[in-house]
C-alpha cells in the first residue's frame, strides 16, 4: 500500500508528467488558453492512461515476455492505444451524449499525445505491478489534469496583460511554465 | 531541381519544426541538456523521418485514404523500432541518454505531421528535400537551445568527450538550473521571442 501511495505521489507532484518529464507539452500549449478545454482535456488524458496501462500491462506479461518478442512494444502499443480510443470514441458517442460533445473532439488528438505512450513505456521499464501500473498511469494522469488546470488559469489572465509584442502567446506561455516548473521542484525531496 | 532547394530551404526558418510550428516540443525540451543527446536525438529523427517520408511517398498512390493514418503510423512504429535497436547495439551511452525519448519519436508530431501534409502529396524527390529541411531546421533549434543549456548549466563546452574548454566563472559556480527541467522552458521561450522581436519570424 505504502508502494501505492509513494507511486502515485511522485508522479503527481515530483516527476510531474508535464514540468519535469515533459510529456504531453503539445496539449499543454495548444489547449490551455481556457480553464475549460484544459480540463476536459486532463480528464480525458487521464482516462485513455490509465486504461491504455492496464491493457498494455496484460499484452506485456501475458504476450510480449513469455513469447520473448519485447522488441515489438513500440508497434503494439501505439497500435493497442490508437484502438483504445476508437472504442471509447465510439462507446462515449453511444452511450453519453453530452460527455462525447465534450470529450469529442480532444479523443483523437489522445492517440499522438506522448503522454499515454509514455506512461506505457515508463511502466515497462519500472516493472510496475498491475496496480502499480495503474496507479502511476491515474496519478500522471491527474498531475497533467493540475499543470493544465493552473496553466490555462494564468494564460486566461495572461491575455489581457500587457505584454510585449513579440512574447505574446507561446512565449511568455514559455516563460510562464519555467516559473511552474520551477514552483514544482520544490517537491523534489518530498519522497 | 530549384523545387528541391526550396522545399529544403523552408523547414529551416520559414516553418522551423520547433520555433515556428511548435511541433516536437516534448523531445526538443528534454534532451536538450547537453550537445551529445541532442545530435543523437537529430541522427534518430534524421532515419525516421527519411524513412517515412521516402516510403510513404512510394506508396501515396496505393494507400486508400480513409486507412491512411493507421498505415503512417504502423511503418513510423516499425522505423522507430529499427532504430532504437540500431541504437540499443552500437550506441548503448546514446540509448541510455535519450531513454524514453527515443521509443516516443513515434508520437513526435513532426514525423506524423509531414507524413500527413507533405509526404502522403507530393513526390519522392520533394519529400526527401522536405525530410532534410525539415530535420536541419530541428537540429538547428536543438542545438542552439542545448548550446545555451549546456553552457551555463555545467560552465563547460564538451562534445562527444572533447573538451572545448571550461569558461571561467560558470565552471566553478555553474547555474544548475538550466540543465533541469525549468531552464527548457526559459530558454526555448526566450528564443521564440528573441526570433520575433528581430522580425526573423512571425509574431502573433
């Protein structure tokens, strides 16, 4: 349990997906100029992770390892991923309306986020349990949610500031995830 | 052979894949802590992004549309598995240091991207002038960034284990925190503004 919790932590506050890995900065950047989207956007992220790390958890231990083909990770799982979201795509669309108008168009955009083939990779080369996986797939899932949440706070503020001509937009954004980051590796010694 | 330059010519300023389209941020930011990752990180690029570009222009007229995307990204995948093999057996420093970056040029949107914009249209000559062009202007933007980095961040210039010399002041006290996570992000934004304040590219 202990494992649990110090898994889920560093991966929420102190390997922070976004600040410290840098995975995931496309949807950082592109969809972080309302609080809204960016929400939405985390919690759909989160959810393709954590479901992309239990099912490639599955097709490592029982496919890839014992048949000794590890080589082909890379092929499956972005082939698993790319699956993945087609059947939530489809499954939100039949069953939830209102959660696919809001998921819809950022499902996707998932399949190429480097954040869910990441944590795929992440959890084969750490040798994560199945809960483990899971675990660390929800808590960089829901630390990517928090970045983009406080990011798109201040780039709404942001907008309206007077700043000059040429870093407006990307780069004061730029400049803005350096002080993020650096708030961030505070929780360095926290584990 | 003038289209050639041209499209060669344009990824490296006009639609610089890292300045200007902000395409392939996760790995330019991470490797960019010293020299030696990011010219390994350019070579990666360089054979996938040829690769594809060669072979998905080869095959645009077979490929029906609507499967397209799957297709690009089953022989990206396989490219990619190829080289970190090739990396994994002569180049096993280099493999250590990209780490997971190298398995995730999968996902870089600059290979998928001018697979999709540029390689699936056009023929295989321009396609290979665009590959090129596009992986000089990604080397250049790397290296400019991971120059800067490595500079003030350990004070000393060394590529490939040869020693260019330790600067003064920064060596003894360099300033740790531009090779950690934050100082990717300054640098690469400050850079951005720089281009755009000397007008060499666009602002918004």
């Amino acid at each position: 349990m202990n494992e649990l919790i110090a898994i889920f932590l560093g991966m929420v506050l102190i390997n922070n997906f976004v600040l410290v890995r840098f995975l995931g900065l496309c949807p950082f950047f592109g969809v972080s100029k309302k609080i809204g989207s960016a929400v939405t956007m985390g919690f759909a992220v989160t959810f393709v992770m954590t479901i992309a790390s239990l099912a490639t958890w599955l097709i490592r231990n029982y496919i890839l390892l014992p048949f000794d083909i590890e080589f082909m990770e890379i092929v499956i799982y972005i082939l698993v991923i790319a699956t993945l979201v087609q059947i939530i795509e489809l499954f939100i669309k039949k069953t939830n309306a209102a959660l696919y108008f809001a998921f819809g168009i950022y499902l996707p955009l998932i399949t190429t986020n480097c954040a869910v083939l990441g944590i795929t990779l992440i959890n084969a080369t750490q040798d994560y349990s199945l809960a483990g996986s899971a675990i660390a797939a929800l808590g960089g899932g829901l630390g990517f949610t928090l970045v983009l949440f406080m990011m798109s706070g201040i780039r709404e503020r942001l907008e309206r500031a007077n700043t000059p001509k040429a870093m407006k937009g990307l780069p004061v954004a730029f400049v803005t995830a350096t002080l993020l980051g650096l708030a961030f590796s505070g929780f360095g010694g926290m584990i | 052979m003038a289209k050639f330059g041209k499209e060669f010519a344009k990824g490296l300023i006009i639609s610089n894949p890292v300045f200007v389209l902000a395409l392939g941020l996760c790995p330019t930011l991470a490797i960019s802590t010293s020299i030696d990752s990011a010219l390994g990180m350019t070579l990666a690029v360089l054979i996938v992004l040829f690769g594809s570009n060669v072979i998905i222009s080869a095959i645009r007229k077979f490929v029906p549309s609507i499967t397209r995307i799957p297709v690009f990204i089953v022989i990206i995948a396989s490219l990619v598995t190829v080289v970190r093999l090739i990396f994994h057996a002569y180049m096993p420093q280099m493999h250590e240091a990209l780490g997971i970056f190298l398995p995730l040029i999968v996902v870089n949107c600059i290979i998928l991207g001018r697979a999709e914009a540029f390689a699936s249209k056009n023929p295989l000559v321009h396609s290979i002038a665009d590959a090129l062009g596009i992986t000089v202007g990604f080397m250049l933007a790397l290296l400019m960034i991971s120059f800067i980095r490595q500079i003030l961040g350990t004070g000393n210039l060394s590529v490939f284990g040869v020693d260019f010399g330790t600067l003064p002041v920064l060596g003894k006290h360099p300033i740790v925190m531009f090779i950690l996570p934050p100082g990717a992000f300054l640098i690469i934004g400050l850079l951005m503004g720089l281009f755009r304040r000397t007008g060499v590219m666009k602002s918004e």
